[in-house]
C-alpha cells in the first residue's frame, strides 16, 4: 500500500509528527529508541514493560476519524483526546502547537464524514445481498 502524503510535519530532535489526510503518525527516533532500550537491558523488569509498550504503543498511528477533541494547553503541548484508548499529548512549542491544531480540527471532520459515509455504503451493500438472499428462496424451503 503506498504512503499517503504528508499534509504536515514537524520535526523535533527525539520525535517527529506526521500529518497525513486520513492519519496522525508519531515516531521516536532512533537515538531515542537506543537510550531506552539500554536502559532496558539493564534491568530485566523495564524490558518486559517498555517490551510491551514498544510494541503496541510505538509507531503511535492515529486514524483522524478516531479523534474525539483536539486541545492545545498555554505551552503548546497539544492534546488529543481519543475513545477507547489513552489520550494523546504532543509537546510542542505554541507556534507549531497551533499549526497542528489548526490542520488537525480542519482535516478531522472531513474524515469523520467519510468514515461515515463508508460505514453507511457497507450497511447498504449487506442490506442488497440479504435481499438478494431472500429473493431467491422460495416459500417453504429450508434457510
């Protein structure tokens, strides 16, 4: 599957944001991802925790149509606040805050729509093939 575009980008030196039509992406670097796995391997019990949380925290990928409210606090760190999984909080400084708060409440409600809308055309094509089920049955033969 080919990569969407980025819409949006911000580059920091332990982690960057991508923006993208449909989804929000967040990676650490791997400067990062190396000082905290040696932390791990020094003590077995953080392996095991910070193990588990690599693999199912980080890549952190977020569809837009997911996101519940998008907030930014007074020091830029902006906050994602997302249904049936943690919130999400993005330090970053109040001008880049902005232009991804900005682009996120512009692009979310455009892929709300369309994640309803593809939700809807799945109902309807179920909705066809039960009928088309229930045409071909005659009456008093078996289900």
């Amino acid at each position: 599957m080919p990569d969407k575009r980025v819409v949006f980008q911000i580059d920091r030196p332990h982690f960057e944001v991508k923006l993208h039509s449909d989804s929000l992406e967040v990676n650490l670097k791997e400067g990062v991802k190396h000082e905290i796995e040696k932390l791990a391997e020094a003590r077995p019990i953080l392996q095991e925790t910070l193990g588990w949380m690599f693999q199912t925290i980080i890549p952190l990928n977020v569809r837009l149509w997911e996101i519940e409210q998008v907030e930014m606090d007074s020091g830029g760190k902006v906050n994602l606040k997302i249904p049936h999984r943690r919130d999400l909080h993005i330090p970053l400084d109040q001008a880049d805050g902005r232009k991804l708060v900005d682009k996120l409440n512009e692009l979310i409600p455009a892929e709300k729509a369309r994640e309803l809308e593809r939700i809807r055309s799945g109902q309807a094509a179920e909705l066809a093939k039960d009928r088309d089920k229930m045409k071909f049955r005659t009456p008093g033969s078996p289900s």
